[in-house]
C-alpha cells in the first residue's frame, strides 16, 4: 500500500472531554477495534498497570499525582522548576554540545535551541523519557515513547504558559548488549532479524562496558547491508536507507547513531533534546546521589523493597528488586556492579567480577576524583536524570510505571521533587490486509493475543454450516434413553448382563466421540486458508506472541508507508489520553 503525506493514519484512540482535540468520537460498530482497555488484552499488560489507568486513585499513594489531571499537572510544573541557576546552565551546556554533535551540520535546529532555552530558563520544566540505544531505533515502542513526550511537552506548555523542553535520556550506559543488538521487522508475514555479532569481549564471557561506546566497523557495515537485503522494495526505500546510512556510518558509537537517527525521522520542528548522561560535568552534578547510596548502602534497597510489599498489598507487584549498591563502576573491564562484602560500621565493597575491594572512604576519594567513573543502577538513573533536569513528567512504558511505584522513599531521602509518570501511547498499527481478515471473522486486536488454536477452534465452530456440538449432543439422549429401557429387560433374562449394558453404552459414547472428532477435523481441513490467514493476521500483531510495539522496529512501517513522514502523521494521529490501547489504521 502506497501513501502520501495527504493519507493521514486513522487513528481509533480514546479521548475523554477534556482530553479530546481533534479526534472524533469512536462509533460503536468500531468498538472491537480501538479504544481498547487494556483489560482486554489476557497477558500483556500487568494488572498494576491496567489499575494505574483504569482506577488512579487505587494506586495514588505510589506516585506523585493523577498525570490526567490538568490540575494535578500544572502543581506538577511549579514543583519541578527547582534546580539552581548553576545547575541549570551547567547541564544546558553540556547538552547544548552534546546535540551539537549528533547535528549532522554540527548546526542546532531553531527549535532546539528553544528547548536548551527552556532548560536554561528559571521558569523552564522538562518532559523527559529514555530508553536503551537499541539497533535502528529498537521496536516501535521507542517511537510511541518520543511522540509522547513531544505532544506531552506541547499541552504542558498550552496549560501553564511555561517554556517546556522535550528530553530523550539514553540509556547508553546499559551494559547488556543482547538487548540493544537486534532490530527485528515483517517479511512476508513472518519475523526477520537483523543483528550486530557479539563484540569480542562478550564472547569470553567479559562486559561488553556501556554499549552506548560501542562503536563497531565492519559489523555495523554487514548489518546495514542485511537490513537493506530485508527490507523490501518501495518508493521510500532509497531516501530511508540513505538517511539510515548517514546515521549508523560504520566506526559510529551505538549511542550517537541512535539518536541521530530519531532525530533525522521526527518532525520537522520537534525540538527533542538528547541527553546521555556518561559525561564528566553530568556526572559531578549528580555525585551527592552517588554519595549518598556509598554511606548508607542498603538504604535504597529497603524503600524498594518496603513499596514493594505494600504494592502487592494493593494488588500489585514489585517490577525490580534493588540491590544493596545501585551503583556500578566503570572499569576496564567494562561496567561492574558494587557489590557490599560487609555492612558493618565500615562498609567494604567489592567490585564485581574482580578481587579488588574498596572501603567506603576509598569510593568516596574517587567519586571526589573521578565522578565519570560512576554509573547509577535502575533504581539511581531516574534520580539522576531528575536531579540534573526540571522534570515535571516522565513518559514511561508499562514496567517503568509499575518501577517508578517502589521509589518514593527513595525520592523522598534524596531530596529530589518526583515527576508525574505519564504511561506512553500503546499503540496497534493495523494495516489494511490485517484489518480485512479481523472485519471478516468480527475480531479485534486482542483477540490475536491468545493461544492461536483454541482461536482457530472457536472461529471454525462458529462459521460451520452444521452444528456437530449440537448434532451430537441430540444424538446422545435417544441412545442412553433406549439403553435404560433396555437394560432391565437384558437383566430379566439373565441378571449378569447388566454390567454389558454398561459397556455397550461406554462403547458406543467413545464411538460417537470419535465420529465427532473425525467430522471436526474435515471440518478443520475445509478451514485451512482460515488458519492461514489468522496466522499472518496474529505475526503482524503479535510476533512471536508479543505485541507488535514491544518487537517489529519503525522502519519497517517507514519503509512501506511513507519514510519519514509517516512519523508526522503518526505524531497527529495518536492520543494523549493514553489510558487505553489505541489502534491506527494505516
């Protein structure tokens, strides 16, 4: 299916009065396909999640505020516009050169440089996501994620007059590279992979280090060529691959070709801000966190873990366990985790994977020293991002919400003002050829979502010509009735023929069993293009089982349905009531 920039993507997203735009009311006859709560979905989505949207106040005690509230969010504002004036300029510099880099004119965009303004500013506030540099942009949550905060960023600033900044953190210091190394699209109905080989330290069973450093040659240069091998022929392709290209030039860090992609596919005038925290001015800035968690180590991990408890209290679950140091060190041998060997009155911490130990006075020295050599765990990185910005919203995915319910003790003794967590879009692209087959069994999205065979079943009884349940099942009672009548009069005869009655009886129920088995399989054989076309309907939506925006990347979509201005209309056709599934018709 070919586009133009004038096919705008349909979007079926949920709009409450106060939320809605431009987007019309959602027609009963389309209710299978979109908005859909998430309690329609059977696995996918936790049942924290699902309350968080669906009944806020259930969970209020665990966040710093309803994120739908128009209320709720300008208090949010005010609260957030708190870090000094030194700070600020301090980390507006920092990443007013660290954008300038990944500019491909090494020329900051007006809009930009109005979002480093905003930072600087005393009254500015930040709506901030982040996420792993997955390869080519990673699945199309990365997207929904970025296309939220950006709409996020513009109501806020609609709703309280302040100038408001988009920010995208990359989680570039992650050292789990299987995670970031994979970008997996639709060919032909079915998943292909392409993947960066392990880097050689990985294969002696060595960290990798922040794979937002790597910076890989020849690997880069053999993916690149196997994803333009994947992706099919179309009039986006020349430009897409160009633009992919440019960005992920072999002998680039992971990291930097990431967010130049992004930026290079977004809108024109987004404005979005990257921020990657190895950085030394970052670092020092964000220290006292970093000091806090070395002399009163454990300390984190009881908050984590006393939310924890209280959440599965609610209902809920805990999404991370925290380690006694959310801390890790950057080493030659990669990025290793703190470890404490004692907890006495002297701590002694070890570092991971090595036999060198350190007392807390010997990591206090070399954070004083040496701040970049430091990078914060799970339960640290959101504290750091939000000590160093004025976060007044966090765009977060399903776990990210349910994670940030376990760090308000944590927030609280560091002294650092928690942002709202605003869920991003959940998102179903649905194409045409997908849309027939769901019109055509009166199936929605999730419907896809469970075991495919007892779907396959139920939609084969459902269309049959002869009902073989309800055929059978009048069959039966004539026979047991005739069986009763006569097995007293078998007995008369001779009285140890009723146990053979019995038999008969078991004989012939098994009989028809097998009869009705028999005529459900032709049955099944007669379905076989209905089974063929469930299954590319659910590898579409949900490969390999998961749903599409946790595994297919953007440029799949990109490449069939517009290049880079499909993001621009996928920008004006998503909701930002985000508190049900929205499905776009592309």
């Amino acid at each position: 299916m070919s586009r133009s920039p004038a096919n705008k993507a349909t979007n079926h997203a949920p709009a409450s009065a106060s939320e809605r735009t431009t987007h019309d009311p959602v027609s009963k006859a389309n209710e299978r396909i979109g908005p859909l709560p998430f309690t329609r979905f059977e696995r996918s989505f936790s049942s924290l999640f699902r309350t968080y949207c669906e009944d806020f106040e259930a969970l209020a005690e665990f966040y710093a505020g309803d994120p739908w509230s128009p209320e709720v969010r300008v208090d949010a504002t005010a609260r957030s516009a708190s870090p000094s004036p030194e700070d600020r300029e301090t980390v507006a510099d920092v990443l007013e050169a660290q954008n300038t880099a990944l500019s491909a004119s090494s020329v900051l965009s007006e809009a930009t440089r109005a979002s480093l303004d905003a930072l600087r500013d005393p009254e500015g506030v930040a709506v901030v996501t982040g996420q792993q540099v997955g390869l080519f942009g990673g699945p199309l949550y990365t997207v929904y994620k970025t296309l939220t905060t950006l709409a996020l960023a513009e109501r806020l600033h609609r709703e309280t007059g302040r100038p408001v900044a988009p920010v995208f953190w990359l989680a570039g210091e992650d050292h789990d590279f299987a995670e970031i190394a994979a970008a997996r699209l639709l060919r032909r109905n079915e998943l292909a992979e392409v993947r960066l080989p392990e880097p050689e330290r990985a294969n002696e069973k060595r960290n990798t280090g922040p794979v937002g450093r790597l910076a890989p040659e020849d690997a880069l240069q053999g993916a690149l060529d196997a994803l333009d091998d994947t992706l099919p022929a179309s009039d986006f392709k020349p430009a897409l691959m160009e633009t992919v290209r440019r960005a992920y030039a072999p002998g680039t860090p992971l990291q930097t070709a990431f967010a130049r992609l992004l930026r290079a596919l977004l809108p024109e005038g987004a404005g979005l801000v990257f921020a990657h925290p190895d950085h030394h001015r970052l670092k020092a800035r964000a220290a006292p966190l970093f000091r806090r968690e070395i002399r009163a180590p454990r300390t984190s991990a009881e908050h984590v873990r006393e939310a924890g408890r209280r959440l599965e209290d609610a209902g809920g679950h805990a999404q991370v366990g925290a380690r006694p140091v959310n801390l890790f060190l950057l080493e030659e041998e990669g990025r290793l985790p703190l470890d404490l060997s004692s907890a006495d009155d002297e701590p002694l911490f070890s570092v991971r994977g090595t036999e060198r130990f350190a007392s807390r006075d010997e990591l206090l020295d070399l954070l004083e020293e040496a701040p970049e050599r430091f990078s914060p765990g799970v339960v640290l990185r959101p504290l750091m991002q939000d000590r160093l910005l004025p976060t007044a919203a966090y765009v977060a995915g399903p776990a990210e919400v349910a994670y940030h319910g376990q760090l308000g003790g944590v927030y609280e003794e560091a002294g650092v003002e928690r942002p709202l967590v605003y869920p991003r879009a959940s998102v179903t692209l649905l194409e045409g050829k997908v849309a027939k087959v769901l019109k055509k069994f009166d199936l929605g999205p999730a419907d896809l979502e469970g075991d495919p065979e007892r779907l396959f079943q139920s939609i084969v009884e459902r269309d049959m010509e002869v009902d073989l349940d309800a055929l059978f099942d009048a069959a039966q009672p004539p026979i047991h009735q005739a069986l009763n009548d006569l097995k007293p009069e078998v007995e008369a005869v001779d009285g140890t023929l009723g146990p053979s009655v019995e038999a008969t009886r078991a004989e012939i129920a098994g009989a028809l069993d097998d009869l009705k088995a028999k005529a459900m399989r032709a049955e099944k054989r007669s379905h076989d293009e209905v089974r063929a076309q469930l299954e590319k309907a659910r590898a579409n939506l949900f490969p390999d089982g998961a749903p599409q925006e946790r595994v297919v990347n953007v440029l799949y979509f990109l490449n069939k349905y517009g290049g880079a201005a499909f993001l621009d209309d996928l920008h004006d056709a998503l909701s930002l009531d985000t508190r049900a599934h929205q499905v776009v018709s592309i």
